[in-house]
C-alpha cells in the first residue's frame, strides 16, 4: 500500500511484469500505473489500463461444483463443499495412482499462477506423488528458449534487461510483433530512438506488423528460414574478422564444428539470401550493421520459439553473441521476451515436466536428492514427465487417466485442439480449477473448483528480465473461492502429509522457495541444508529473500534475481534497490567447466510443407488489445472495440485466388481442423501467408477455435508446438444472410450459421450470418430479442433487397436491435452502440434506426482505432483532412497514441490513405 492510498500490485497480462495501482474509489475501481516501478514508470498498455472493466461477477465460478453424469450434461454439475470437493479429488486421484501408479494423473497448469502456487504445484507432484507429469501452458510460449539457454548456459538465464534495450546500438527484433504484444518494453525503444537517432531497429517477421514502423531494416524472412538467417550471420562475421578471440578461447567451447555447419549451411550470402526468400542486398545490409554495432540485442519472441526447430533457433542466436563476445555487457546479448506474467516464476520453481525446482536438474540423481531432502518427500520423480501435447496425447491413449487442469483452457490454445476434446471426454477423472464456470475447457471436468482471480491473489510474479513482483489481493474472494496453492495444499493434507503442507500465507510459501534456490548453492550465504544434501551451483538464488516476515514480504519492492545475500533485506525498500547484477558478465556460465556451448544449428524447415490441397501457411498469435482465450479480455468493452471478431489475413493476390474478398466469411481449413472467419487484406501479408489470432473460441464465437488447425509438431528438444506453419486452404464460405444484433440481455445463438459475440457498454452485440432462408424476419426478431406482442417495436423491411432493421424500445429506452441484409457492409456499430447510453431516444434516434444510418453524420465515429482513449476512424479521418497530418499532431488534437502508442503505426497508416490523391 502506498502513502496515497493505492494498492501496489502487477499487471496478470504479458511478461512485460508492468506495476500498477489500484484504488477503490465510490465510483468503481481505479487503475493506473506504478510511477515507481522500474518496468514501467508509470505507463500502461491499453489491457493493462482497462483492467477495472474486468473485474466484475460475470460469469464467475464461486463454488465447488461436481458432476453427477455425463460431460455431455451441464447441468448435471452440483454445487458442493470444498470438503467434499477435494474428498473426491484426493481420493479419486489416490485410486488410480494405486491401481495404475503415479504415472497415470497428471497436472496441467499455467504461465498464469502465481509462483506460490506454481511451487506447491510441483512439490506435490514431483516430491509426493512421485511423477514429473505435471506441464504448463508456458511449454507453448517459451520452452525452447529455456532449452536454448540451458545448452548454451548450462541454466535458463536471461541475460539482458530491459535498461539495456535503451544502451543498445542496435535491437533486431526476430518473430516478435512487440508493438502489439509488448507495448510498454516497445515504447521503451521507441523513446530511445527518439532520443538517440542513430540506434538502429531491425525486424525479422514474414508480416509487416505495427513493430516494423520503428524500423531501420524489416528482413521478411520465409516462415521456419530462422536458423539460414543466423547461421549465415554467424558464418559471416567469423569470414569478416567480427569475433571476440580472447573472449572465445577463455569462456566457451564448441566453436569449430558449430562454424563448420555455419560454413556449410549458409555460408554464402546468396544462398542464405535464397533460402529465406529476401534480397541479397538487404540481407547484407543486416549482416554489415551487426557486425559494426558493439552494443547488440538480439532480442525474441514466438516467432522463434514456436516452432518444430525453435531449440536451434535460439541457439543460432546465441551462437552470434557468443563469436562477438556480445554478452554479459550493457546493452549487448540475446534477450528472450516472454509471453506470459509469471512463465519466468513457473521456470523458477520447475513448473515444466523435464525440470525440478530452484533450477535443478531432474537428470541428475545429485540434484534429485537435494530436492528431496530439502523438501523431506517420501519420493521424488526420477525420469521427465508428459509434455504439453505428448501428455494430451496420452489421455487420449488412455495412459493418464486423471488430470487436474489449473487456471488455462487448452481445448482452445493446443494444437490439434479437436483431439485435446476428445481426450477428455474420454479421460476418467477431469478436474479443473478456474476463474470462470463457463470455459471450453470446464465443459469437459469432473469436478470445478472456484479459483481466485487478480486482484483476490496474493504472491509473486517475475517478468522477462528476472524481475520479482508483488501481486496483491485488493478485492475479497467471491463466493467461496480459494488459492490454488490451498487447493493442493489441501489434496496433500488429505493424503497424510500435514506437516509439509501446513502454508498459512503465500509469505510462508514463497520463504520456502527462497530457502531452496539457495540450498546447496555455493554463492549462497544459507549454510542450513548444504551439508546435508550435494552442492548444486546456479545463478538463481534468492536466500537473501529468505527469512521475511510476512510483514517484510507484504511490503517486498520489486528485485532482479539473484538475491544472494541475507544483506538485500536492508534493500528491501523501493527508495533503494538492490543493485543489479549482470550475468556472464565475469565470462563464467553454468556448465560444469564454466565455459559457454557453441550449438550446432542444423537448419530444417517446417515439419509440413505446403501442397496442392494445401497451398498457403498458416500463422497464429496475438492481437493488440486481447489475451490468450479472453476470459479476462472479452469481458471489456474497450478491448473488444479494436478488433471486435475473428479474422484470416491474407495478400490481396491470394484472396484472389481463393475467391474471396474483405469483409467476406471464409472457411480456414488443415489435415487437422476449420474454422470460419472474416476475410481482410491488412498489407501486413507476404504472399502465400496468413494469419489468424488465437483468442476466438466457443464462449465468443460459433467456430473459430484456431488451435483446432494447427499441427501437432513439436520441437524434439523442448516439445514446443510449431504453431507459426501449417499448411492451409482458404475458401469462400457463402451464406444467404449477415446481420447483427445489439441487446441489453444475452439472446440465444438458434438457427444461426455463424456468429461471434462483442462485450461492449450497457450491451453485447452479436454479429450473425446464415445458410436459412428467413421467411418471416418480424417473428424471427422478435423471438430472438424476447419482445412481447405489445412491445413498442420499430421495424422496417425490404423484401425484394433481402433488408431488415427492428429495434425493441422499453420505456423510450433502447432495449435491442437487430438488423440484417444480402451483404456484409451493414450499418456503422459505433453509431447505435452510441444509443444504448442514452436514457431516452430521441424522435431522431428513432427516424435513423428506421433508415439504418444516423441523422448526425458526427454520431458515427466508426471503428475504434484508439482504444486508450475510444477514438474512432471517422473521427480521425475528419482531423487529418482539417490539418493534423501527423501522430503527434493527432495526439494533441485528440490524445490518441498519447498512452500506450499501441494504436501509433494505424494513426500513420491512416494519415498516409487519408492524404494519398484520389
């Protein structure tokens, strides 16, 4: 809590790890970013600021729930006890461990939870249960740079901070659209740039997203060409004399046969030029301004991590810095950008099924037995667990035959998701624990259990650059929903393990896992349990957070990794901060000689190369202003404004080709799924490419789960799935009819051939299509808004153009509308979301609900481009033609690109269309 009143607490969306305060204020919940969190300084993106829009009762599971029949029945669930919830859990689980083993229950969990309950997690599972079958939604985001990291470092270390972005000489940006997926560390470059014109930007991404406005050089790579970029990078600087000599020879080892590869994989220009299917002289332009820039950052994301060779293309990456002796030095080395806000925190504590806790091995007997001694287990898991998909996989086969899925929803985010449905329909036990009752995922469990949301959680988060945060509870539990940590807590109590269970606090938790990142750590000032247990040397080490008090914990400031020494508490004040440490920056690493692994990078294209059937590839990812599967995200009107359905995006030429158009439905289809979805030609999309983001699934949306599509490859090193190519078809999807409806109350998706549905303010809207002739659309409208025969109803058809518009008024106020045509250019949405804040309509609200177009041309503000501040298309056009012709004079005019500058590349893409001749 701070002097002022607000609760000092971390944003739950992307790695970014950005501080926030919060106030409960009479007029609802105010947030705002933490001025003195070094993050963000104050800054928000546009999801962080609507933050308050979230946290509201819809939809909330509040109860323990079991079901009494088949998952094909919802409403067979019966709320219960949390005794006899986890009376049922503990058993059921206990059961099959006996008659099956250990290996057959499993945990699936989340980049999501705090690391308190990420820690309880594994300990449960890997000292109690005795099996590493516990894996994490994290696997799908950033496996491969944990398993790059640990081959060339001998840990996962991330060796670059986010101050380092703003030393750096040059950032290349590979497979990240940080724009949209990190706005805040983007602005960070951005304002660098600004203030240092000759940093240089790189960007290496087939599309042309917003990031590439900041950029000096965009690389346009074919999909899957990674390793050819930076083999050939790497074989370049060594031709050229770029290389760290005594750096090299004193601190790694491995260079001869990784430049051999190098050499003999894309060791000349045009090759290399060739194969990732970019100009020669662009590519050499690269190669020549990393190989001038000292201070390099080679910074990355899902581009490059989710991929069937994502393990070599970190390692080519690393390979690079390593030549050059770019590492372990300010603004220098390569820089892992996580996805999600406690993935770092899940890595910290063992979270992934190859791994044990405090970054220990779980391949090494020395390491196992620390673990069990620290953590007095009757057991501990011996041999890696299921990963992500190999153990969906497995319940589908049969071998697992319970799982407790905790706070993700993979029937929407894995690959081949149709056969992660299948799973578990089949599997005997499904338990999940979430914040929302009603998820894809859910559909399909046993038993529910009502978790606690942000802001109701207490615990720690760390972000990209090893930061440790406080989240903090400001909002009582609804109804009765617990910690995740206290639901496992509880499941080991019941199996007799009081005494290692027995947490009152996450204080108490997190002191626990402070304590074993530094035993039997050499650097570590804790002595208690090395003499009892092998010595296991690692950068991660907190044992100087170790021993707080709950007090001390509650008012903890935000604190890089390693903590080492039990002097930091005296640090333990936000007025002064630890000081940071640089890793490498000595030249030792963590193998057992100290020196780096140069990797040898075999490149490999994609598992699935495009065909006939299947002629374009397909890339999945993020929008700006949405969140994984929207639990959170679809419940805010702000965020859903912006990009408000699901969408392909493909080249105007193969648009074409396929026959379709923009604003036209199509089917998306792979060997493995369809969806349909609405066509655009953004200009982002090299040819032969699309894309489609990965938010849209059945709570939103008839048929749009992208997940289903995708090919469930993996990388054989870190089991990363390759969602950025699978081969694809894209076909018109006709229908006789699109419509759309807005309604103060939610209205029933019957006889409806698609629809997707949009939270916006005081309604939600739904827009429809369908394959039904319509012979009667008064009594269709009036059916599916629930208006009675006496209701004041303004309606309006035209029969022979396929038109109609009706609106059901109550008390002069707008209640619903529905309108409908032949065509998919409908009337503006931003105008009649307009109606539903106004108390009464007006005669001319209902003149222009008759007409379909509103009286006041200024009324229509049109699509949200802005989301900060809700400022619209139309709004904008009309102030660049009266003279702001740029961003800046934009923002100054109508403040828009002025917070988190996410909307910034639109607003020049706008005032380029606006400005260009007719």
């Amino acid at each position: 809590m701070s002097a002022r009143g607000a609760v000092k607490t971390t944003c739950p969306y992307c790695g970014t790890g950005c501080g926030v305060d919060v106030r409960l204020a009479p007029s609802g919940i105010e947030v705002a970013g933490d001025a003195q969190h070094p993050t963000n300084a104050g800054r928000l993106c546009v999801k962080g600021a609507a933050l308050g829009e979230t946290l509201v009762p819809d939809g909330r599971l509040l109860y323990p729930q079991i079901r009494e029949s088949g998952i094909e029945n919802r409403e067979s669930l019966k709320r219960v006890t949390w005794d006899t919830a986890l009376d049922v859990v503990a058993s059921g689980f206990q059961r099959i461990i006996e008659e099956h083993g250990p290996d057959a229950v499993a945990w699936y969990v989340s980049g999501q939870l705090l690391t308190e309950d990420y820690y309880v997690a594994n300990k449960l599972v890997k000292g109690f249960v005795g099996t590493a079958n516990i894996d994490t939604n994290s696997r799908l985001c950033m496996s491969s740079a944990v398993a790059g990291h640990k081959r060339a470092f001998g840990e996962d270390i991330v060796p670059v901070s986010y101050a380092d972005l703003e030393l750096a000489d040059l950032i290349v940006l590979v497979g990240s659209n940080t724009a949209w997926c990190h706005p805040i560390l983007y602005q960070r470059i951005v304002k660098a740039k600004q203030r240092r014109p000759e940093m240089k930007v790189v960007v290496v991404d087939p599309r042309r997203t917003a990031t590439t406005d900041a950029a000096d050089l965009h690389l346009p790579i074919r999909a899957g060409t990674d390793v050819w970029l930076f083999n050939g990078l790497l074989s370049f600087l060594h031709q050229h004399g770029i290389v760290d000599t005594a750096f090299v020879d004193a601190h790694t080892t491995g260079l001869p046969r990784t430049l051999a590869i190098a050499d003999n994989t894309a060791g000349n220009l045009r090759g290399v030029a060739k194969q990732c299917g970019i100009d020669e002289t662009l590519l050499g332009e690269f190669y020549r301004l990393f190989a001038r820039s000292e201070k390099a950052i080679t910074a990355f994301s899902m581009g490059v991590n989710q991929s069937s060779a994502g393990t070599d293309k970190v390692n080519s990456i690393i390979n690079c810095h390593l030549l050059t002796g770019r590492i372990g030095k300010p603004g220098a080395g390569p820089f892992s950008i996580t996805g999600q806000p406690n993935a770092m925190g899940g890595r910290e504590v063992g979270g992934l099924a190859n791994m044990l806790a405090a970054h220990l091995d779980l391949d090494n007997a020395d390491h196992r037995a620390l673990v069990q001694h620290f953590w007095q287990s009757p057991k501990i898991a011996e041999r890696p667990g299921y990963k992500a998909v190999d153990l969906f996989e497995a319940i589908d086969a049969g071998q697992v035959k319970a799982v407790w899925i905790m706070a993700t929803n993979p029937v929407v985010s894995l690959p081949d998701a149709d056969k992660v449905k299948r799973a578990l329909a089949r599997c005997e036990l499904v338990v999940v624990s979430d914040v929302m009752e009603r998820t894809d995922t859910t559909a399909f469990a046993h038993v529910l259990l009502p978790a606690l949301a942000w802001g109701e959680k207490d615990g720690t988060v760390t972000n990209s650059e090893r930061r440790i945060s406080r989240q903090r509870a400001f909002l009582p539990p609804p109804g009765e929903a617990k910690p995740d940590w206290w639901m496992l807590a509880e499941v080991g109590r019941r199996w007799g393990y009081t005494a290692q269970f027995s947490y009152s606090g996450a204080h108490e938790i997190f002191d626990e896992h402070a304590r074993l990142t530094a035993a039997g750590n050499r650097e570590s000032g804790i002595v208690e349990e090395q003499d009892a247990a092998p010595h296991a040397l690692r950068y991660l080490n907190l044992g100087g957070l170790a021993g707080m008090t709950r007090e001390q914990y509650d008012a903890l400031a935000p604190v890089r990794w390693p903590v080492p020494s039990q002097n930091a508490l005296a640090f333990n004040d936000s007025r002064f901060p630890l000081p940071d440490s640089r890793p490498f920056s000595d030249g030792r690493f963590y193998t057992p000689d100290r020196r780096a692994r140069f990797v040898p990078t075999m490149p490999r294209l994609p598992a699935h190369a495009r065909d006939d059937d299947f002629p374009l590839v397909l890339n999945t990812g993020r929008v700006r202003d949405h969140w994984h599967t929207m639990t959170r995200t679809g419940l805010s009107p702000r965020l859903a404004a912006h990009i408000d359905e699901p969408y392909v995006d493909l080249h105007p030429q193969d648009a074409l080709l396929c026959g379709v158009r923009e604003g036209d439905l199509a089917r998306v289809t792979t060997r493995w799924g369809s969806l349909v979805a609405r066509v655009r030609s953004s200009g982002e999309m090299p040819r032969r490419n699309v894309f489609v983001p990965i938010h849209w699934n059945g709570q939103y949306a008839s048929d749009a789960r992208v997940g289903s599509l995708v090919n469930p490859v993996v990388d054989p090193v870190s089991g990363e799935p390759e969602f950025k190519h699978t081969p694809v078809r894209v076909e018109h999807f006709a229908v006789l009819w699109h419509g759309f409806v807005l309604s103060r109350r939610p209205v029933p998706m019957r006889d409806v051939t698609w629809w997707t549905r949009v939270t916006g303010a005081r309604f939600l809207r739904y827009e429809l299509a369908g394959r039904v002739t319509v012979s009667d659309w008064s009594g269709f409208a009036r059916s599916a808004l629930g208006a009675p025969a006496d209701a004041d109803w303004l309606e309006y058809e035209d029969r022979s153009a396929g038109l109609y518009r009706a609106a059901h008024v109550v008390e002069d106020r707008i209640e619903a509308c529905v309108f409908v045509s032949p065509r998919a250019d409908l009337p503006s949405r931003a105008w009649l979301s307009g109606l539903f804040a106004k108390d009464r309509l007006e005669d001319r609200d209902r003149l222009g609900l008759l007409i379909g177009e509103p009286p006041d041309r200024g009324a229509d503000t049109g699509p949200t481009i802005c989301s900060c501040f809700g400022v619209g298309r139309n709004t904008l056009i009309d102030a660049i033609r009266g003279g702001c012709h740029s961003a800046d004079a934009l923002g100054r005019k109508l403040r828009c690109g002025t917070n988190c500058g996410s909307c910034i590349p639109e607003l020049k893409n706008l005032i380029a269309t606006a400005l260009e001749p007719a």
